[in-house]
C-alpha cells in the first residue's frame, strides 16, 4: 500500500504537474473549450494559486494528488479574460467566455467552494480522494466557514458516492439543457458539508 501525506500548497516547479491533474480530471467537462490539452495545461499551469491548494504526496515527495477551494479571497484556478486570450487569441475567447463564464458559481462569504479534486490515475483506490476532502472540510474549520460545497456532474457517479460516504448533501440537479453538448454532462448537483462550528 502507497503511502502518502497531506500538505498546503505546491512549489513553482510542481505548477505543470498540478495543471496536468487538473486537466485529467476534467479534459471531459471542458474539452470543447479549453483544448488542446497542452494549450489548456499551459493555462491552468499559470493561473492556479498554490494558497488555495491541499496536496497529496507520496513518500519520495512526488506530487500525486491536489484539492482545490475557493474562498472570498481567491481561488485555485483564478485568472481572468487576459490569460485566456493570452493562451486562445481574442477572436476564440469571444466565444469561449460566455461559455467559461456560465461554469462560475456564486460564493456567500460562509462558504468554501470545493475549486476540484484530482489524483494521478496510478494512486487512485488508495484513500488519497478521502484523505483530499479531509483536508478540504479541516481548512473550511481552520477558516471558520459554515459549509464547504461543490458540484458533482451526472457522468462521475465514483465521486457523488464519495462525497455522499463524507457527509455531503445534495440539493437540486441543475439541468444544462442543449449546452450538455458542448459541456459533455447533462446535469450537476450541488452538495453541501455543514460544518459544527
């Protein structure tokens, strides 16, 4: 059995390894938008923000798993409309952002926005997912946040058991209509953790 353990953060040099997690996890959900996958990798590599990351490394200290959140105060995946059309040209960000933009989720102030969670494909069915979102509800504590809350996609039923295993409620499905064909999933449910402060 791997062993592993959980940190804050990622250096410079793991940026390219954190954006290429990313991009496993969700290639499927904005492929459309966002690929190829070196150009989208080359996007995530500059706009993630090591402070809103929870890292799991295995005991050479290879990174191999990170959970990102969302606060008030800033985001895993941050950026604005510059980086896209630094990486897209303006011509394809007109059509990308009003895409892009429709996938952002409104933050009350109480709330930690779980920004994704993502584990290297060869570590996965060790824990690592459980350990992340461990980590995810501690840091909403450490915080003094009320909830943390996340979206789950119909196409990742792995995950909506996990959440559902961690004390995750679900609320209403939100359909997506005739944009699931752009986006690759029908609908997402936003699940919430109360956190006992």
């Amino acid at each position: 059995m791997t062993e592993f353990s959980i940190s804050k953060g990622f250096s410079n040099a793991e940026r390219e390894t954190v954006a290429r997690l990313y991009w496993q996890a969700f290639s499927t959900k904005l492929g459309l938008l966002l690929g190829p996958d070196t150009r989208a990798i080359s996007l995530f590599a500059q706009i993630i923000t090591p402070e809103f990351a929870l890292t799991a490394r295995d005991t050479a200290g290879t990174l191999i798993g990170v959970a990102g959140f969302k606060t008030a105060h800033g985001a895993l995946t941050g950026g604005g409309l510059r980086d896209v059309v630094q990486h897209y040209g303006w011509l394809n960000t007109l059509w990308k952002a009003p895409l892009l933009a429709l996938l952002e989720r409104d933050l009350a102030e109480d709330t930690l926005l779980m920004d994704g969670i993502c584990v290297e494909s060869s570590a996965r069915g060790l824990g690592i997912g459980t350990a992340l979102l461990d980590a995810i509800k501690a840091e909403a504590q450490t915080r003094n946040l009320a909830q943390v809350r996340l979206d789950v996609i119909d196409i990742n039923p792995r995950a909506r058991a996990l959440y559902e295993r961690e004390g995750f409620v679900a609320g209403p499905v939100r359909s997506l209509g005739p944009l699931r064909l752009i986006f690759g999933f029908s609908n997402a449910t936003p699940m919430t953790w109360a956190n006992k402060l």
